[in-house]
C-alpha cells in the first residue's frame, strides 16, 4: 500500500507474527482486542502493543533496530515510563524494554 504522495505504507494483518525472523514472535490484534484503544472514531494499537510490536520488528530486522528502537526510546521519554511499565507487554520484549528505558534515562 501507497499514500497519495507514494510513501510506502506497511499494513500489517492481524494475528499474524511481527518480528518475523526473530525468536521475538508477538501477535499482531485483530481490531477486536482488548490490546487495542479508539481514538477519534479509529481503532489503533494500545501503547504497549505499539511497543511489543517495535520491539519484536526491531529484534528481526537488523537494519530496522537502531530505527525501532529509537521509536521506543521516543515513546519512554514522551510518555514518562519506567520499567514498571514492562509489565504490560509480552514477555519476550521485557528485557528488551527495560534496557531501553535504562538508555532512555542516560
């Protein structure tokens, strides 16, 4: 998929795996999930399900890390987490998370 400006537009399908490539395997919800919020009439990823999933594509893509990890980075810092925080996402993406909360307090 392409914007009106010819931006490529990842569209991912709920249920299947990010972080394909990756033994970071976290689902991606359907609309339905209690893992997604409503903003302004549109379904959107939670917060920590937009974290799992940049986590997850960041550990599969050795050239998306740096990039998915900053996005991470970015969130911490914009939404005040800490490492409590990691409580609410996958498993396999706590450590992940907990260092990048220790790098965005740096």
């Amino acid at each position: 998929f392409r914007s009106q400006k010819d931006v490529p537009v990842p569209v991912p399908i709920a249920g299947s795996p990010a972080g394909n490539g990756s033994e970071v395997r976290v689902p991606i919800p359907s609309a339905n999930s209690d893992r997604t919020s409503t903003i302004d009439g549109l379904r959107t990823l939670s917060l920590a399900q937009l974290i799992d999933l940049e986590i997850a594509c960041g550990e599969a893509n050795l050239r998306r890390t740096h990039k998915n990890w900053a996005d991470v980075v970015e969130l911490i810092a914009v939404n005040g987490l800490d490492k409590s925080f990691a409580r609410r996402l996958h498993p396999s993406v706590r450590n992940a998370f907990k260092q990048l909360v220790d790098r965005a307090r740096s």
